[in-house]
C-alpha cells in the first residue's frame, strides 16, 4: 500500500508520523515547501516532490491523503479520482457544498473510495459517547453542550486560516468537528439556531442549537485572541445521568471512565489536545480500500451535509 501525503504543515505531519508508524505502508509527499518538507521528514528513502501532479504521475500509488488548506481540496480530491486513486481528506470536505458535490461526483464516475477524515467520530471519548448514546443505558439525551476553542490559529503556512474565503473561518474550520459530530449520531436535526460573533483581528465566536424531538445539542466554537490553551469538551445529559469529558477525563456520573486510546494519544504539536484517532480513521480507510468497502463510518454525502449545515448556519445567524 502506498500513500502520496499532499500537504506536510501542521496536520500532515500528524497523518505522516501514523503513516511511519504503520507496517506495510510506503509514503511519499508533496508540499510546495520541498525543504521544510524534507527537514520534518528526516529521511532520504521517502520521495518528496514540490508538484503533487508530478508525484502522481510518476509514484505507484494507492490513495492520496490531502492535508492542504480547505479552499484546495476539491482541485486536488478531484485530480486524484481523475488519475485512479483513491483519497482520504482532511476536513472540512471543501470550502463550499457545490465543491463538495463535484468530489463526490468524481469519486462516483471513476469508481475510486472518497473519505473525509472526520477525526472526531474515531477519538474515544465521542466514540464512547455515541456508544452510550445508542445503548440506552442512561435513557434519552436531555441536553448535550460540545465546546471547541483555541487560541486563533496564526501558524498556519501564509496565514490561510485567518482568510475566510480560505479557512471558511471558525465555523467551518473548527466548530464543524461538533457539527459533524452531532449530525452523526443524531441525524438532521428538526431546527437550528445560532449566533455568530464576528471579534476584533479574526477572532470568531459560534454558538449553534441543534433542536431534536425532545433534547437539544448546543455546539460552540471559538478563536480568541488570547493564549488560550485549546480545548475540547463535552457534557451530555441524559434522562438517568450523564456522561462529560473534560481535561482529558471522561466521566459518567462523577465515576472516571478508561476507554482505550487510539495509537496515537500523543502531544501533537498543534492545537489539539493529546489526540488519538488519527492513526484508527486512516487504518479504517486503509482497510476499505483493501476489502473493497465503501467508508460507511463517514460517507461523502454526510461530510458534505455537515459543509451544508455550516452553510446554513452562517446564512441564518443572529450576527453579534
Ligand atoms: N482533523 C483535525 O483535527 C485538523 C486539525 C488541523 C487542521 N486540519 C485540516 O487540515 C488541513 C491542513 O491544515 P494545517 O493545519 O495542516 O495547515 P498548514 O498551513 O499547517 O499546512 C498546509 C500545508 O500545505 C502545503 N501546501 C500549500 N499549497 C500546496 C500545494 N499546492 N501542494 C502541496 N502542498 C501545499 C503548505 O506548504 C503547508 O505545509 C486543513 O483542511 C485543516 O482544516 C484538521
């Protein structure tokens, strides 16, 4: 199996370092920026090339995995499925939904595997919380609050995440890891309300209600501009108890729970917490294409309803 990386910044790295990690798995990769590439790489076997075009042509590849920023995506998915392989991208899916139908449109006409690495549905706390979910165990959800929120993002190769038509800004960028979420293991919701802070320097604050037949799910995303250490959280309420994950402890009903991590619960360098799930979703995504089974855990039509609520959140916001 063999894997051209396009895009080594801040989340390449993450998917290259699994990729290093795994057994059976060649790599090569593609970043206009040959020498940070080569520097991160640190090794002269793995071919790096400044053009993910001329990687493709003259690599025997499998699938790409696109790590590039947002507003690149659909060009690159797109050329990928064109050129027979199969690729796993970063999300969001695209920086529109049109975009993101064009990928699913090449993905169906060259009969080539499309997966957006919606890396919050394979982290083991929201895996845990979905398996409570879909037991029953504590009864109906009540009420669910996910926070995701960061310093903003000034890291980023010429600042792309700070360029709205680039990042699609907070909402689309960070606070659609808990939309996704939520759609996922709740489905479309009944109605959506929202609020839309638009802060000094591009510093953004959305705080969404997603309203389901009986319980709501509140997701909030921010980008500050303080040196706030990143965190992800969530409380969910249920009809008999409820489940939280906070610090890096999941608890249910005040007793710590131990879930397996995934292999890769480590300091990531970037603004995320000591995250696991990156190495299970490309394991996962390895073994569709080896058995020939479509990504089920995440298709391309439910990534691009979450670029789609998004959408919709944006447009019907009460604007701050
Ligand atoms: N799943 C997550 O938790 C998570 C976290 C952070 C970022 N992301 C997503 O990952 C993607 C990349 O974000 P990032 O933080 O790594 O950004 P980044 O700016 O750190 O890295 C982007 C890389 O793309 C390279 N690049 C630019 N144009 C290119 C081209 N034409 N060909 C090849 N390489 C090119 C740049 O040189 C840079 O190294 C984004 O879509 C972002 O939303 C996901």
């Amino acid at each position: 199996m063999k894997v051209g990386l396009i895009g080594i910044g801040g989340m390449g790295n993450v998917h290259f370092n699994c990729y290093k990690k795994m057994e059976g798995v060649e790599i090569a990769v593609a970043d206009i920026r040959v020498d940070m590439a080569k520097e991160k790489i640190k090794d002269d076997s793995i071919p790096v090339y400044a053009s993910y075009e001329e990687m493709i042509e003259r690599e025997e590849l499998d699938f790409v995995d696109i790590c590039t920023p947002s507003y690149m995506h659909a060009d690159m998915a797109v050329y990928a499925l064109e050129h027979g392989l199969h690729v796993l991208c970063e999300k969001p899916m695209s920086i529109n939904s049109s975009e993101a139908q064009r990928m699913i449109d090449a993905s169906e006409e060259n009969s080539k595997l499309l997966m957006i690495a919606h890396v919050v549905r394979f982290m083991s706390p929201y895996v845990y919380l979905k398996s409570v979910i879909d037991s029953c165990e504590l009864g109906k959800p009540v009420h669910v609050i996910m926070h995701r929120l960061s310093e903003a993002p000034k890291w980023s190769w010429e600042n792309w995440m700070l360029v709205p038509e680039h990042s699609g800004g907070v909402a689309l960028d960070l606070s659609i890891h808990d939309i996704d979420y939520t759609q996922y293991v709740f489905g479309k919701p009944e109605s959506i309300q929202a609020t839309y802070h638009d802060l000094k320097d591009n510093s953004n604050h959305v705080s969404t209600t997603f309203s389901y037949d009986g319980f709501s799910v509140e997701t909030v995303g921010g980008w500050f501009n303080a040196s706030i250490p990143f965190r992800a959280e969530y409380l969910a309420v249920f009809e008999r108890g409820y489940v939280e994950s906070k610090g890096g402890k999941i608890t249910k009903n005040g007793k710590e729970v131990t879930v397996t991590a995934g292999e890769t619960s480590e300091d990531t360098g970037i603004n995320l917490s000591g995250a696991d799930g990156y190495a299970d979703e490309i394991a996962y995504f390895i073994d569709c294409i080896k058995s020939g089974r479509q990504p089920m855990r995440v298709t391309p039509e439910s990534s691009k309803y979450s670029v789609e609520l998004v959408e919709e959140i944006l447009k019907t916001a009460k604007k701050v």
